[in-house]
C-alpha cells in the first residue's frame, strides 16, 4: 500500500484561498543568508581538515590551556565521557585523542569560558533574544547564576537558589494532580542524575517522563521488543570490528558518530564489506583518512562504502522486503545455503508467513518505491548470501518515519532468517546519538517503565510509585497546549527546537504557569517560556564536581550497553553553578518534605549512594560500584546476544513480524522533504554555519533538491523559496505549514527528494504526524512544494 501526506492535526488557522494556512511567527534571525557558498561536495571524511577545525574550535572557545586538559582527556580511562555520540569506546588500544572533530566541537561548546551572566539578560530583553538565532544564542557562553522571569516580565533576572528552589515547590504543591507535571529528560543526563530525575517526578507522584528518546529511537525500542524481547541493540565493539559485512541504513556517521568510521576502517581492513544505504551521498560512507595514522594524513584514506544504494525517502521497508526475496530465492537454488534453519526452527516463530509476504512481492513495485534498480538489489543480496557475519546499524533515517517500528521489524527479520543475531561479528545495532540516551531509559526515563521496575523502587524507598502510564513527548506537546500540563521541568535539552511542530510546542510552553530548565547553555527554550520560567544552571560533563568535600564521578551507558564511568575535570565558570543532582535533591526536599523516605541528602553528598541504589533496583546493576570502577566498567546483561534467548518476548520466541508494505509517493508537483543535521551542529545546538562535507557554508535555511526536479519545478538553483508541507486535516481540507525564505541548492538526492536542516524544518512538520506504535514524530517524509520569492 502506497502512502503519502501526514495525519490530522488542529491548529489556528486562516483562510487564504481553497486552503488553510498556519499563522506560523515571523523570526529574523541574525545570519545573513544572502552570503550563502555553496562548493562541490567533499567525498571523504576526516583527515587533516577535521583536525584543524577541532582546534581552531578549540582555542576560540576555551583557551590553550583548557583545550590541551580537555583533549587528552576525552573518552579515557580516567577522564570523563564526550557529550556528543553515544558510539564505544574500544576495549583496550586507546588512542592519545580517542575522539572526532565533532566530539571537540561539543567539548569546546560545553567547557567554553564565555558567560552568560545576570548583567546579559539584563541588557538584552526576552523580545531581543527571540530575534537571534539558536547559533548566536548558544555562542554567547555557559549561564552562571539562576535567573527568573516573572507574568509580565521582559528580562530575566537573577534570583537566589533558596528562592528558585521554594518557587518550583510551591508551584508543584499547588497543582490539583501531579499530572499536571511534566519531567522532560536529555539524553545527556548521566545515569545518577536520570535515575534520581525519574525518582523525583515519581514520589512526587506521576510517570510523566517524556524523554529525546521519544522524538529518535523511540521506533527501535518498540520494534526490537516485539521481534527479540529488549529495545536495545546486540551487538559489541567486536561484533562490528570482526564482521564481514557491515549494513548502514539511514545514517550518517561522518557527522553523527565519528569515530564509528575508524572502526568501519578496521573492520574493512579485516576483510568486511560496507553496503550504504542513504538517500544522500554523504562523505563520511564514502572514504575516511584517519587524522590519526600516515595512511590517512598522507595517503588515499580507506574506501568504506562498497555499494552504495541511494533510497528514495521512506523506501527502506520496500528494500528490506525485496533483499529477503532476494534470499529466499537463493535458498532455493541452493538449499541450505542462506537460510539459518536450525535456529528459525527452534528459536524463533512466524517465518512462513513473513517469507510467503516476501515471495508475494512484486519487484515491478521495487524500482518506483526505491529508486534503485534491481540489479544494484541484487548485488547487495549476493553480499548478504555470502556472509557468515552480518551486523546491520541504522539511526533515525529508518525511525522518524510513520512505517519506521515495521521498517525497522522488516531489517531484523532479514536478520533473524540467517541467524544473525547472538553470534560473533554479527547482530543489530541501532546507534544512538546522545551521549546517555539508553542510559537514561536503563535508569527509568521512560512514561511506561513495568510493574517490576517500580515494584522495586517502592520496595528499596518505601513509596508507592504511580502505575497509570504518563507522556511521553508528543502527548506532553498535548498536554501543555491544551491545558492538562501546568509545570514543565526539563533536565538539560531543549525541547522548544527538538520537537517537531515549533509554534505548537512553543505555545504550549508559554501557557504553563511555570517553565523550570535545568541547563548550562542558552537556547531556545528559555525564550519560549511558561508565564513564570526559571532557568537553573548546572555543572556539565566536563566540569569538576565536588560534595562534602570529595570529588564525584557519574556514570553513563554507551550504545552497546557498556556502562563506564566519567569525571569532569575543569573548574567550572562560575561558582553558583550546581551538579544536577544537587539541584533534583534541593526540589525533592523542599517538595515533598525533609522527612520523605528517599535519602535525597545523603545522595547529594555522595553518588556512591546513588549507585547502591541503583544497584538494588535496575535488572543487571548489581554490584554498580565495584563493577563501573573496572577500566572499562562493565556490559549489561542482554539475552538476545548473550545466548540467543528470546524469553523475554510475549511467547519466549524471535518473532519475524509482517507488516503491510508501505513507501512514500511523491504527488505532482511536490517534493518529500527529510530534516537532518549539518556537520556544524549536535542534534538542536548549532556550533557553526557551515556544512564542509556538503560543501553548503554560511547559511542554515536552504533546502537541497535534485537538478531535475529544480527545472520541472520551474525554479533555478540559489532561487529564494518559501517551503509549504502540506497534509489533510481532520475535516479533509488540505492544511498548511510554512517555512520562509530558503534558497534552493542543487544537490545529489533522489528524484523527488530534498533536504533541509533541522531545527530550522521543524516547523513544517505537524504533531499529529507520528510514526504507529512509537509516537516518534515523522521528520524524514513530509510533503512539501517550493513557492518562489519575489
């Protein structure tokens, strides 16, 4: 079944013709667009480019000295963990400089000696800053001291910690149900601080713990849980570095995970083969140079991609579907040879009717719902035939779609046919972008954690957790709109750009009664703000935290589930900042009363309690604290890759899941426009204006379009154009979304494709328009045309 256009959503509109249009706002923002350069794309990654970006990034933002304390400390033994991706660290063998460029670019941004201070907000009004840009706003440096705005007001200013603290608790006592609270969680949080942010929300007496989990992997959770029985993936570091063929599907680790890219290098020098698949030719699949050896300074780099296949948007499921028919066919030109038998037969069930879906297909349908031609198909199916050890990694190319759990369901079961999971070199590996993004679900970030979990925490406490799940995102966006949520507290992040849908979600937060950011940058969440808004600055990864005299270490999980300590080191910028959990124990405190049952005091003073706690709580923790103190910490325990051990599924078995087969059609006229990231940017904080592998700089609101497309769309390339999504709203009428003045670039992508860079795009997608069964927001397939400018 063929599927385009987005779901039904209410908004304020206008009439303007046969069509209803969003009264969207107006920003002017600071960056001269006009001055956009636009060069041939780069076709590799690294090398000594990415070199002298991260020091000159460096040195502008933190000095000779902070930058040589931080670089060589990033990602070791005895250092603290790198606030951008959440890719391993390898087992033994670490390098001097075990990060990327993008890594010292999120270091230089988190350990900056720029400041902003009570005499900054006092210059500039909250009007003013809602001019600027999200890049001028995160420039201007670390927030230092906690600052209120109150109903009518147009600064911020400065408020004491005893009088911020007594604030949110009064306003949260002062709620008719604890529902009325929303706890937002970032992915950067360190598993202390979510597990202690997650006991907080639930003593106080609600499960409203929408997380950025919900808006990126929120589809692999439930697909994975469904198809094995845990939503994380199962693989480790040498799974990918012994594999002999490597799939990445939907992501873009040049940008977005670095430093995955030297061990795809390591794994092609073991023999593996790389198949891409990516609507975008991007650099970092193509060739990487090491900036750490002679090879990659001084020689070609390592080709990385051996086919590349460049999907149509929303073509994945297509793909998957016609690689397993691909298969099937081989087995039976040569049985046993493809088909894992042994264990489809004893460890899995619903392989006949998903293989009899998969012989059904028609690959007259393959070519218009991919874009890519069967031969090329087939070149990858032979690859897959072949191989004794598959690993196969996707990101949110393959999430943030509405088919994206039965996409992802489609890979596994490719996966599951040949036995690809629980053995050596081979599994699933969804990467992760935030740095503790599964940690914080591990922790208990998450609307709808089980009976066992919180049974638990009431046995280790003496509280009575809530059952009745809360929100998650999308349904806090609901909440805070229509008024059931009153208090929104958001522990790092920055919910107002990550979202999709901004002026839904910005009007949302400004009708609270109270906006609470727990932050060391600022962004746009503090502009769009509840009637009353505090902004609470907190230590960051990088910096030196001491208690009661003793210097604290925090812990995170990476995205194969090893669990390792990290220990800031710099003396923070100023000294009214405070750790995470200190300022989640002061709210506890002063919330739920001294004598509460949970130790809040003896958590802030050391968070070796925290982990004791944890310790007895969270399935696979025990003995945290000796074990995070090995070099490497430890693994958590996952049954899947483990021992090929589906128990934990409904009936104790793999499950090949079916799905109705579902792509995006591209209507006349109109483009399907996907979000995503420049090289100069880390999820919504924007480092820079330039996209060097793209070779796009000086600018963010352009919109990337086939050549093809630019001339039957009647447009030229560097045209000025308003970009419209469009989708059917409840009463069937065509709504409208718009986003203003962006300049056409001709760029390699499919027919019927174009691309534009979050969070700039995020406006055009609406909040009804989720992906089924994981709510995650659809920001990789929206309708759009080009109006021309002028």
């Amino acid at each position: 079944m063929a599927h385009y256009g987005a779901m039904a959503h209410e908004i304020e509109i206008d009439s303007t013709g046969g069509h209803k249009r969003y009264r969207g706002k107006v920003r002017r923002p600071d960056i001269d667009e006009s001055s956009l350069k636009v060069t041939k794309p780069e076709k590799s990654a690294a090398g000594v480019p990415a070199v002298l970006v991260a020091a000159q990034r460096g040195l502008k933002l933190m000095g000779a000295d902070r930058t040589a304390r931080t670089w060589l400390r990033i990602n070791q033994r005895n250092g603290f963990d790198c606030p951008s991706c959440a890719w391993p660290e390898p087992a033994d063998g670490r390098k001097t400089f075990e990060f990327c460029e993008n890594g010292a670019k999120a270091v230089a941004d988190d350990a900056t000696t720029r400041t902003v201070t009570p005499e900054f907000f006092a210059q500039h009004s909250i009007d003013e800053l809602n001019s600027k840009s999200s890049y001028w706003l995160n420039l201007q440096g670390r927030l230092t001291h906690p600052m209120v705005v109150r109903p009518g007001g147009t600064h911020y200013e400065p408020i004491s910690w005893d009088d911020a603290i007594a604030l949110v608790a009064d306003e949260l006592n002062g709620l008719a149900s604890p529902d009325e609270a929303l706890f937002y969680t970032s992915g950067r949080a360190s598993n202390e601080s979510a597990f202690v942010f997650q006991l907080l929300a639930r003593s106080f007496g609600t499960n409203n713990l929408p997380d950025c989990s919900n808006m990126c992997h929120e589809s692999s959770g439930h697909a994975l849980t469904e198809s094995i029985g845990i939503g994380k993936g199962t693989v480790t570091i040498l799974d990918v570095q012994e594999a002999d063929l490597i799939i990445i599907a939907g992501q873009n680790p040049g940008t977005n995970h670095p430093r995955m890219l030297s061990f795809l290098e390591e794994a092609k020098h073991n023999g593996a083969k790389i198949v891409a698949i990516n609507p975008l030719l991007e650099a970092g699949l193509r060739r990487f140079h090491d900036p750490q050896s002679v090879s990659g300074v001084l020689g070609n780099g390592t080709k990385l991609a051996d086919e590349y296949l460049q999907i149509k948007l929303g073509g994945d499921m297509v793909l998957f579907r016609a690689l397993a028919k691909m298969l099937l066919q081989a087995e039976e030109d040569n049985p046993g040879s493809v088909v894992d038998r042994t264990f489809i037969d004893t460890k899995s069930a619903g392989f006949e009717e998903w293989a009899q879906a998969a012989r059904d297909l028609d690959l007259g349908i393959v070519e218009e719902a991919t874009g890519l031609k069967l031969a090329d198909i087939e070149k990858v199916a032979a690859l897959m035939a072949s191989s004794q050890r598959t690993v196969l990694c996707w990101a949110m190319g393959l999430t943030q779609h509405r088919a994206g759990v039965a996409t992802i369901q489609e890979g596994t079961n490719l996966m599951l046919m040949r036995g690809m999971i629980g053995k050596p070199g081979a599994g699933l590996c969804p990467v992760r972008g935030h740095s503790n993004v599964q940690g914080d679900r591990t922790m208990g970030i998450w609307e709808q954690m089980p009976e066992g979990f919180l049974a638990a925490l009431d046995t280790e406490f003496g509280i009575t957790c809530p059952r009745p799940h809360g929100v998650d995102t999308v349904g806090a966006m609901h909440a805070m709109k229509e008024g059931k949520a009153k208090v929104f507290i958001s522990l790092g992040g920055n919910f107002a750009s990550a979202t999709s849908d901004t002026d839904y979600t910005e009007e949302g937060l400004r009708q609270c009664s109270l906006t609470v950011q727990i932050s060391t940058k600022l962004n746009r969440s503090h502009l769009a703000h509840g009637r009353t808004a505090l902004i609470l600055p907190c230590l960051s990864r990088t910096d030196r935290d001491i208690q009661n005299g003793r210097k604290q270490k925090v812990s995170v999980e990476d995205s194969m589930s090893m669990v390792h300590l990290s220990r800031g080191n710099l003396k923070p910028v100023s000294e009214d900042l405070l750790s995470e959990i200190v300022i989640m124990g002061r709210l506890a405190l002063a919330t739920l009363g001294t004598d509460h049952p949970v130790p809040w005091r003896a958590f802030m003073k050391n968070y070796d309690t925290i982990r004791d706690s944890i310790a007895r709580v969270v399935g696979g923790c025990e003995d945290y604290n000796q074990r995070v103190r090995q070099p490497d910490g430890f693994m958590l325990p996952n049954p899947p890759r483990d021992g090929q051990d589906f128990t934990d599924t409904d009936n104790g078995k793999a499950n090949f899941v079916t799905n109705e087969l579902e792509w995006v059609k591209v209507p006349p006229g109109r483009l399907v426009l996907q979000s995503l990231r420049s090289h100069d940017q880390f999820n919504s904080t924007i480092y820079g204006l330039d996209d060097r592998y793209r070779g796009i700089d000086n600018a963010r609101k352009v919109v990337m379009v086939n050549p093809q497309d630019i001339t039957e769309l009647g447009l030229t390339d560097g045209a000025v154009v308003n970009i419209i999504s469009e989708y059917t709203g409840k009463d069937g009428v065509l709504q409208e979304r718009r986003a203003e003045g962006y300049r056409v670039v001709s760029y390699d992508t499919p027919k019927g494709n174009a691309a534009g860079y979050y969070p700039e795009t995020n406006v055009l997608y609406p909040v009804h328009d989720v992906a089924r069964k994981s709510n995650t927001p659809v920001s990789k397939a929206v309708v759009v045309r080009l109006e021309p400018v002028g």
